[in-house]
C-alpha cells in the first residue's frame, strides 16, 4: 500500500539542526520534549545537510562444492556527516576540540594539535513535511574526521565533518524519535 503522507523532506529546526553536550547530560528520548540543559546548538550548517551512513560487511561461507550456505555479518559502523558554516566558539570546540579553543572579549584563539576530540552527545533536530518532527540522538559520538577547510571569496567558511557512532550501554548507535506535531488553537 502505498500513502503520499509519508512522503517527506527534512529540514533543520527554527533553533538549528545540530546541538552537542557532554555524554553525561540524559539523552532525549522522545521527539518533542525541550532539550536538556548542557546541550548547545552548533549553528548553520550548509545547504547540503546531514548524511547519514551505515556500512555493514559481511563475509559469505561457501561450502564443500561452491553453494553460499550461510552470510555472516562481521562489523557494522554508522556515521553522519554535515559542515558548518559559523565561525563560533561552540563549533570551532567540535572541530579542534573544547580544551584547544579560548574565548575573551569576543576574540577567539584556536590551537591546532593532534589530541583527540573527546565523546560526545549529539541531537539532530528535523522538521519533516506533513507537521512532524524527527529527533536523531545520537549518545555515544565521536567527531573523527575534519575535511578541508576552502577560504574562497563568496562562499562560506565551512568545517566538514564526519561523526562515528559508538555503541551505548545498551549496544545502539543511534535513536530515532518521530512525532507529529500538535498545534494548540
């Protein structure tokens, strides 16, 4: 069967689509509840939006005389990947790390180095066609690649991005949250 209504496109909430926090502040576990405090929203984010991968390998078992008798998976891993576009303090700290950048009187110093950048909670808020809402949460992440950065004249200064997701203590990666939204008159 088929129904036009879940047919939908995603775009980032009024307040921003991507907030980030410590993994000690409680995750969302719902689509609608107010964000926790210690969770701080990163701003702009390109036209492209966010990409959500998931790779899956499997290795096959053949047996004696050629059949494929069996597929096995032998890892799983899930990222997302998106890029700023605000030069701020919140997201120069995702991207070189809390402890490498320092602010004063509106002036920010950002120290280069090879120090890992530390786990982190991180929440995708969606607005999605037909008054609904999808909230990604992602408990357990760890930004692990930043791509070039192009200062070229008219277009935005972008920080590419890619975030793996590790497992939590319950072994999930990621939670999805969809709720329709509720207008009251």
């Amino acid at each position: 069967m088929t129904d036009a209504t879940n047919v939908s496109v995603g775009k980032p909430s009024a307040a921003g689509g991507i907030f980030a926090g410590d993994t000690s502040v409680a995750a969302p576990t719902d689509a609608t509840t107010a964000l926790p405090s210690g969770l701080s929203g990163l701003g702009y984010v390109s036209d492209e939006g966010l990409t959500n991968t998931i790779e899956i390998d499997t290795t096959d078992i053949i047996a004696w005389g050629g059949d494929k008798v069996l597929t096995v998976r032998t890892s799983r891993s899930e990222s997302f990947t998106w890029t700023f576009i605000e030069t701020n303090a919140a997201v120069l700290g995702e991207v070189y790390g809390p402890d490498n950048v320092t602010e004063s009187s509106g002036d920010l110093t950002v120290v280069h180095n090879n120090k890992d950048l530390p786990a982190r909670l991180y929440v995708f808020e969606i607005l999605l066609t037909g008054n609904k809402v999808k909230r990604i949460v992602v408990p357990n992440g760890q930004i692990v690649e930043v791509g070039d950065i192009v200062y070229v004249d008219g277009e935005p200064i972008g920080y590419p991005v890619t975030l793996s997701c590790y497992p939590d203590s319950s072994g999930n990666t990621v939670y999805e949250y969809i709720a329709k939204i509720v207008s009251t008159p």
